[in-house]
C-alpha cells in the first residue's frame, strides 16, 4: 500500500513537471511594438509585448520581467508577479516604460516569463537609439531686408529618421519685426518627407529673428532654433523711379510741370502717382498724374499743375507701390524760372496804364482844339 502511494506521488511529480516544461513551450511572443519606434538618446518611451497561449491546456504565470541593458534603462521592475492563469489560445498585452542612455546603436533588454510549477522563457526587444534630427532650414530670405517693407521668409523641414516625427511646428521668436503668422503648423512628417512654411518679415529695427521648430518622437519633445540676423539696409532688387526733360510753363492760375518718369530698378513700380506738395498747391485739371504700373527699364510721361507764391522751387511727388502694396515716396525739387512768375502789376486792381495814357492824350487833344477855338475868335 505504502508503495504503490509512493509511486502515485512520483507520478504526479513527473507530470507536474511535464505540464511546466510544456507551459514554456506553448506561450510566446506573437507582437512587439516600441512608441516611438527609434528612440533619440535621452528619449522615454514604451515597449508592448503581446504574448499568446498557443497550446491546448491553461498555463499559470508567476511573473514576467523587462530586464534592462546599458543604455537602455527600466523604470520599474519586475513589472508583473502573480500574474495568473493564461488560458488556451488566449493572449496577454504587457507593456514597460523605458529611457534611453547618450548613446547611440542597437540595444536588447529581455523580455522573460516565469511559469508554475517550473519553466520560463526569454525574449531579447531590439531597442534602436539614433540621434539623427530633424532637418530644418532657411530656404528663402531678402539679401537685404528694409524697414518697414514686408520681405518674404520660407523655412524647409525634412524628416531624415527612419520613424514618424509628430507635432511638427515652427514659432517665429523676436521683438525687432511682424512676423505673420505668429505660428505654422505642419503636423506629422514620415520618413523621408519634407514640408514647408513662408513667413512675412516687417523689419522695424535691428536684432535677431529665431524660428523655433518645434516636434515630438513619441511623448518626447525636441527643438531646433533657426536663427537669422535682421539689419535694414537698402534693398538692390528695388524699383527705382527718376524724372527726366522736365519742363515748367505758365497756366491760367498757376504753373505746369511735364517731364517722363523711368524705372531703373529691378522691380516693378505700382500705381505710380505724381503730384506736387507744399509750398505748391495742386490745381486743377492735373491735380496728380496716375501713370500705373511702371516695369523695369519703362518709362511715362506725365503732366501736373499747381499753383505757388514767393517760391524759386517745388517738390515734384512720385508715389508707388511694390508688389506686397508697401508705399514708397519720392520728392525732386523742380526750379521754377523768374521770367515765369506772374507780375505784379497784372494782378493790381485799377485802371491799366494803356487807357491812362489814351485818356492823357485824348485830354491834350481837347485842351488843344479849346485854345485853338479861342485864338481864333
């Protein structure tokens, strides 16, 4: 009796021991995914480990474990104990946060399970850290700015990595120029992919302009500043408008200039208006003279009056516009000759010296025929 309840006992032991070696071989790994999938150095993020009962039979876990390599730490560990029974064909999603050492390559900490009565199993996760970054450039910029004309600024993103980049944003920073927009987003960049953002540039003083680009890998968050020197100067690719045979003459009520304005810039001068300003005042009928739009190398003539006391000279006025609609303003002093200022005499109420002097002589005239009459007598 004795023995045969010795017996029964080992044969139990012997399957016990045949379940647990079975347990390890019918539970594995069937997904692994890391967010984010390559990690920067310094980075935090997950691993997920999905593992299945492939096996008939229900097989207990007491614990499984992410163990940590150099480079690549756990934050917590072990992560799981007592786990319980998985049943057959079910599956279990486990998941361990992790941070990234300051080095670069491939990393495998171990993924493993501990099953009852015995039995376990190990999973090495490759890790892989890359401090590759985002790319981000200027790609566009005035070789001069000016102030207070609005330039055009263009910053290009790529995504070089072999992971999506997410939140791509780029954050204009200064306090010398209107930046518009204040903000561009851009959004998710995958391998390989490049984007785009203009910006309008107002210069109103000297300093630096930093275009802050601004994304995440993963849950981790990483800036790259772009920074570029703002100094107003004078632009070269400007139009340049210049008056050329003018010529000044007498209307009633005041004076005329006509002449022709050229563009000698290399932009093209919009909505070209020309007038006169104080001391002159403008009259009528060419108050201003609208010329329109005037390309590189053209030219226009144009005509404008105005009337002027006690002057020897006049600012002859050349407005425009370039193509963002910035007005400019241009001022050329124009002589007016002596010979063409109107005479004081003409503008004296009384009697014009002609009829005083017909009326002197008609008065002579009868003086002379009533002393004649009466010499005769």
């Amino acid at each position: 009796m004795r023995k045969s309840l010795f017996i029964l006992v080992i044969g139990a032991l012997l399957v016990c021991s045949g379940i647990g070696a079975a347990s390890a071989s019918q539970v594995g790994v069937i997904d692994v995914s890391l967010d984010p999938p390559v990690f920067f150095p310094s980075d935090t993020g997950t691993i997920t480990v999905v593992i299945k009962n492939t096996g008939s039979n229900p097989v207990e876990i007491s614990r499984i474990n992410l163990a940590g390599v150099r480079n690549i730490g756990v934050v917590e560990s072990p992560h799981y104990s007592g786990v319980g029974i998985l049943g057959a064909g079910d599956s279990m999603t486990t998941s361990f946060t992790i941070r990234a050492g300051s080095e670069e390559g491939i990393f495998y900490p171990r993924f493993s399970m501990n099953f009852i009565p015995t039995g376990n199993f190990n999973y090495p996760v490759t890790v892989k850290v890359d401090r590759t970054p985002l790319e981000a450039s200027i790609t566009s910029r005035p070789d001069t700015f000016m102030e207070g004309r609005k330039d055009t600024v263009e910053i290009s993103v790529g995504n070089p990595r072999d992971n999506s980049l997410s939140g791509v944003r780029i954050t204009p920073a200064t306090g010398v120029a209107e930046v518009v927009p204040t903000s561009a987003f851009i959004g998710t960049l995958n391998p390989g992919e490049n984007e785009s953002a203009s910006f309008s540039v107002t210069p109103a003083g000297e300093g630096d302009l930093t275009f802050n680009v601004e994304y995440r890998n993963g849950q981790n968050r990483h800036t790259i500043p772009l920074t570029l020197s703002v100094v107003p100067g004078t632009a070269k690719r400007v139009a340049e408008p210049i008056v050329s045979n003018i010529e000044v003459g007498s209307v009633a009520g005041g004076y005329r200039i006509t002449g022709d304005v050229s563009n000698a810039g290399l932009e093209t001068a919009r909505s070209v208006v020309m007038t006169t300003s104080e001391p002159a005042v403008p009259i009528d009928p060419f108050r201003l003279y609208v010329v329109g739009a005037l390309d590189a190398d053209d030219f226009s003539s144009f005509e404008v009056t105005f009337s002027a006391k006690d002057v020897d000279n006049v600012p002859l006025v050349i407005r425009y516009r370039d193509d963002d609609g910035n007005l400019y303003e241009e001022t050329v002093m124009v002589a007016i000759r002596p010979s063409l200022l109107p005479s004081t005499a003409d503008q004296d109420e009384g009697i014009p010296p002609v009829i005083i002097g017909i009326g002197v002589v008609s008065l002579l005239f009868v003086a002379g025929a009533l002393l004649y009459s009466r010499k005769k007598r």
